[in-house]
C-alpha cells in the first residue's frame, strides 16, 4: 500500500515579499524537497501564499511542521490532507506561479474535501485539487 500523501494549506504572508525573498524561498524549498522526495507547487498573490505538497506522508508532516514555524507567513489554514493515488506535480520539487487575486479566490474557496460518503473506491477527487492541476496545465 502507497504511503503516498498530498497536503494543501493557504497563508498570508507576514509582509509583501520581493522577488529576491521569494527567489530564496523556492530555492530552499527545492532542495529540501529534492532531498526528500517532496513533489508540489507555490502559488503567491499580493502576500496569500497556496501551497500543495506531495510525498510520504511522514516527511509531509515534519515538513509542514517546519513550514508552520516560519515567520515569513501566518493565518495557516490546510485545506487538504489525505492520501492519494499517484502525484499531480510529480516534475516539480517546487513549482512556482504568481496568480491573479481572482484565481487564488477560486482556489481558496473550492471543495477541497474528497465526497466522505461514497465507498472508498468511488471516492471523486476534490474539486479544488482538479481546479490546482487544471490552473497549472494552463499558466
């Protein structure tokens, strides 16, 4: 059985960050992500920060416990926490993208949640992880 596991949270960043800060964010995010086998993207707009993380789901947890410790952001809020099949990032260590305000809106408020209800395998993926992949494949 995969341990494989995707983690999506939204936070607001403690100032507007320059391109220099975000240049170093993602390059550490990189290597550590590369070390541990961590795939996802970055996504920042007007200081609101979405990230999507996807890996084992123990170095998803040491690594969101690191990520809810920096001071670069606050108001962390997960929106998405739950084992899946395979990686929707799986070429990207750290993808990154700026969006518009009304694309991270749309994100941020799209059902996150996989339908609990139905049998484990008729379970329908999220609307808001479709709504991440569908903005990727088209930036």
């Amino acid at each position: 059985m995969s341990d494989l596991h995707s983690l999506i949270y939204v936070s607001t960043a403690t100032h507007l960050m320059t391109d220099a800060e975000l240049e170093t964010l993602l390059q550490g995010a990189v290597e550590q992500n590369n070390k541990n086998d961590v795939t996802g993207v970055l996504l920042y707009n007007d200081g609101d920060f979405m990230q999507c993380l996807e890996g084992p789901e123990h170095i998803l947890r040491e690594t969101f416990k690191r990520i809810s410790r920096s001071s670069r952001h606050s108001g962390i809020i997960c929106l998405f926490d739950e084992k899946i099949s395979k990686r929707s990032f799986s070429d990207w260590h750290m993808g990154y993208a700026k969006t518009s305000k009304s694309q991270m809106l749309a994100l941020s408020s799209a059902q996150w949640k996989k339908i609990a209800e139905a049998p484990l395998d008729e379970k329908k993926e999220s609307e808001g992880l479709i709504l991440l992949r569908d903005f990727w494949s088209r930036r």
